[in-house]
C-alpha cells in the first residue's frame, strides 16, 4: 500500500491480550477476528501476556510493557485487547484501514451506556480525535512507542488513561476513536481508584 509507512511486514499486528481471564465467549471472538484479518492478508498473531499481577490489576502496567516489547520484535502494528471484549471479525480490519498511529473503538459501559472515552464524541460520526478512552481495545503503531520507550505504562495507582493519553499527546501524538466502530464488552470495567 503506498499509503502504509515502510517496513519489513506492513501491516503485521501483535493482537497482545492481557491476561487469559477470558470472560464466556470472549476468546472466540477475538480468536475469529484475527483469523478474519488473516484471511484478508493482514498478517496477525494473538499472544496472550502472562498475568504478572500478585493483586488483582497492580501489574497491568507491567504486562502493557512486555507487549511493546514483544511487539518491538517486527510487528507495524500493536492491539491491546482485554479479556473481556466481544469485538466483530472485521474490527481490527476497520481500525486498520484507518492507516492512523494510535485508533479505538467506540466503548460504552454495559448496562449503564456511560461513554468511557472523552471528551463526548456521538457515535455514527466516524473517525474523532479524543483526550483519552479505556484499553479494552487500541490498536497503536509500535513506532509511536519509539519515542516513549517500553517503559511507557505505569502500574496500578495513578496509571489511569487520561495521564498515559496527555503523555502521548505532549509528544504529538492524536489518538483517534472510531465512532463507526462499537465494541461490546462483557462486564463493566474495573475502577481501581475507587
């Protein structure tokens, strides 16, 4: 693609999952959405990161590194997934046809319709820069990690989205949401800070 930055395996994605806690079903899902990528010439392996954590959610941090690094190893691209998401075969398709450095798709909290990205962006409106959304799903350029190093996320207390989203955006990057794109997720997220 002429539009693709240069690189050994354009279009290569590490589908990096955090943990393998899997809520029923989830791990199909995102088991047939990297086949379905795949199948469309996307070349696409899913890696489950070991859980590194002594409680539950200290270490995610830690586990986010270990994914850049694995990433690191020839991939163009990265997608966080947490072990909760139901996302449709051709999401990461979607994302990546964006051909953009850090993309999600759109997120509301299960049962309440709470919006977990900001600020407000409707839905239905297509691709729109935000401040910061959840990770349950993000598909990053590994590149972007060149200029912050694999030591990017923080664990636990204070590691929350919006300081990791301003660190990003200080370097010049412009995380996107996809509002196009709806991402079920099984349960509400975790709160550790509350």
């Amino acid at each position: 693609n002429t539009n693709s930055w240069a690189h050994q395996r354009p279009f290569s994605v590490l589908v990096a999952a955090m943990g393998a806690h899997w809520k029923p079903g989830c791990w199909q899902r995102v088991l047939d959405m990297v086949q379905h990528a795949n199948s469309m010439g996307f070349p696409t392996n899913l890696e489950e990161i070991m859980d590194r954590c002594f409680n539950p959610y200290d270490a995610l941090g830690a586990m986010r590194n270990e994914a850049i690094m694995r990433a690191r190893q020839g991939y163009e691209y990265l997608l966080y997934v947490d072990n909760d998401v139901m996302p449709t075969p051709d999401l990461l398709v979607r994302l990546l046809e964006h051909q953009v450095s850090i993309v999600a798709p759109w997120v509301e909290e299960p049962g309440t319709g709470k919006l977990l990205h900001g600020p407000h962006r409707e839905p239905g409106t297509g691709l729109r820069p935000i401040r910061w959304t959840v990770l349950s799903m993000l598909l990053f350029r590994v590149n972007v990690f060149n200029s912050v190093g694999t030591e990017f996320w923080n664990n636990s207390i204070g590691a929350d989205e919006g300081y990791h989203f301003q660190k990003l955006w200080d370097l010049g990057h412009s995380p996107m949401l996809d509002t196009d794109q709806p991402l079920p997720v099984y349960s509400i997220p975790t709160y550790p800070l509350a």
